[in-house]
C-alpha cells in the first residue's frame, strides 16, 4: 500500500491532552561523518542528554545519521541491545575501516560494495560464513584483532565479482549490514508519542523531500490518533532505511512500494519549519548539517507514514 504524505510540523505533536514542547536531535547525512556524530553523541550522552523529561522526544534523520540514529536507538548485536546506550555508539567502530588498510585504499568497503546481481549472490554467501560474520563485530576488540578482521573484509570485497557497466545507475550495491546492526522488531516498539521518529528521502517521481515515520497516518495524510489522542505507532522497516541511503550515482534509486527513492541527505539534510513551528520548540540540536548551501533549499519537506 502506497504511504499518504503528510505535513509534519512540532505543532501537531502530543501526548493526548497534553501539548508538549518540542526537543530535537538532527542527524544529517555524509557516511564519511558517521562515526564522527557517534563520537559528538557519546560526549553528549554522558553530559546529560538524556535525562528523564530533558532527552529529544524528537529524532530527524538523513543519510549516515538514519544509521546512528537507528542503532542508538535499537542496537543489535551487543552485550546489552538497550536505548541511548554508550556501548551503541562505541560500535559503529564496525562500520569504520583500520588505518593500516585505508591509508593504502582509502575507500570504506564495508559501508560502499560492490552492485549487481553476481555481487548480491557473492555478498550473501560470504556474509553467512561464520568467521565474516565474526569479524563484522569488532566493538570491544584490540587495533590489531580488527586488523584481522577488516583484512578478511577486504579480501572479501577484492574478490567479490560485480556487474557494473555503462547501463548501471549506481556503481554500488544497497546496504547489507542494516539488519545485523539495527533491531527493527525493537524499533516497532518505540512508541512514537515518547519519540517521534523521522527519516529523510527524496521522492524522484514526486521530484520532493519525504519523511518516513513511525506513526500512522490517515488517507488524507493526517497523523492517526486513538480515542485518547495519541499517535499510533507503525513500524519503519530496513525498505524505508534502504530508500534513505541510496546515495545518487553511488546506489540505484531504491523502489518503495511504486516509487523510487534516493538520499534524503543529497537535497537537505534539515526539515523545513515556519516561526509558528519553531515557538513550540525547547531546543533543536544538530549534527553534521553538511554545507551551508544544502541547507533552506526550495523543495518542500512532506512526510509519509511507511506502509
């Protein structure tokens, strides 16, 4: 089923009866600046972020943020999978590559592989081999044990075949680790009354910015709520995640339901606001905006529940 877009503005969100003022955390886009926003949230967290009644109950998302935002959120894979933990941002140390390899090849093969149809076959094979799947796990490990283990990512990514060619319209394949590094049944759960989720996408057939969110929305694209007013939840899957990251030229525009998406984060990394919107806002706090001039663009920010 197609997603209704809606207006998402801080003046429609509360609790019931209960209007309450907006916190928001922003997380843009820009891959190379991801695990740089886990360092700025891991110092931020531990001065205070979130303390109870004073931690965003609002989280914006483009690109690379969608991808710390969401394991930050509901991280897979640790010792302890709960919110907001300091162990979460430690372990996007996966998705970065060791010194000793990326000053000889500096290119992050873990985040950007190879594309096509051999590749994904290849790539599905080699990540269900028990020493892969180890060594794509690395929080808590010494320099030279993930040394290892990225040498053996690498040989992997070396060997892997791809069918690229003049025709592609991306040289990359779309995300494989997004299932191994986010718990997508816990994120259903985050009830978005508490924190409101939103994820950025550009819309190539509507030639607009769409917001992929964890409410539902009616068919005239007003966000659903109870008998008591409160927004009911609905989920956001790996699709949704998929579509928010297919960078233009790197992925093939990503197909959600009869459209195609790209990177929210290649048009604008912030949503639009009106003075209105922002009286009702306590704080906004932004990470990574990217340049200046990607951000106040002309395209218009709408918002679609996933379906």
């Amino acid at each position: 089923m197609e997603s209704t877009p809606v207006n998402t503005s801080p003046t429609e969100r509360n609790n019931g009866d209960n209007p309450k003022l907006d916190r928001v955390l922003c997380l843009g886009g820009g891959a190379t600046n991801l695990t740089l926003m886990s360092g700025a949230l891991y110092t931020l967290n531990q001065a205070g972020l979130h303390e109870p009644g004073r931690g965003p109950n609002v989280i914006t998302m483009a690109g690379a943020g969608a991808v710390v935002g969401l394991h930050y959120l509901a991280p897979k894979g640790l010792k302890n999978n709960v919110r907001f933990s300091l162990e979460a941002l430690e372990n996007t140390v996966n998705l970065g590559v060791s010194d000793a390899i990326y000053e000889a090849f500096p290119i992050n093969y873990k985040v950007f592989t190879k594309g096509g149809p051999s590749a994904d076959l290849f790539n599905e094979f080699w990540s269900s081999l028990p020493e892969v799947r180890e060594a794509m796990h690395q929080s808590g490990t010494s320099d030279d044990e993930a040394l290892l283990a990225d040498s053996l990512l690498f040989a992997g990514a070396a060997m892997c075949p791809t069918d690229v060619n003049f025709f592609s319209e991306g040289v990359c394949g779309h995300s494989r680790f997004l299932e191994e590094f986010i718990d997508f049944e816990a994120l259903q759960r985050v009830d978005p009354n508490d924190i409101a989720i939103e994820i950025n996408a550009f819309c190539i057939e509507d030639h607009e910015l769409v917001d992929f969110t964890n409410y539902e929305c009616d068919s005239d694209g007003v966000p659903t709520k109870d008998s008591k007013g409160r927004y009911i939840p609905q989920a956001i899957t790996p699709d949704h995640l998929r579509a928010a990251l297919a960078f233009p030229f790197l992925h093939p525009p990503y197909k959600l339901d009869d459209k195609h998406y790209f990177e929210g984060a290649a048009i604008q990394c912030l949503n639009d606001y009106t003075i209105e919107d922002a009286k009702r806002i306590e704080w906004v706090l932004v990470l990574d905006p990217l340049r200046k001039n990607m951000i106040g663009r002309i395209y218009g920010t709408r918002s679609r529940c996933p379906s």
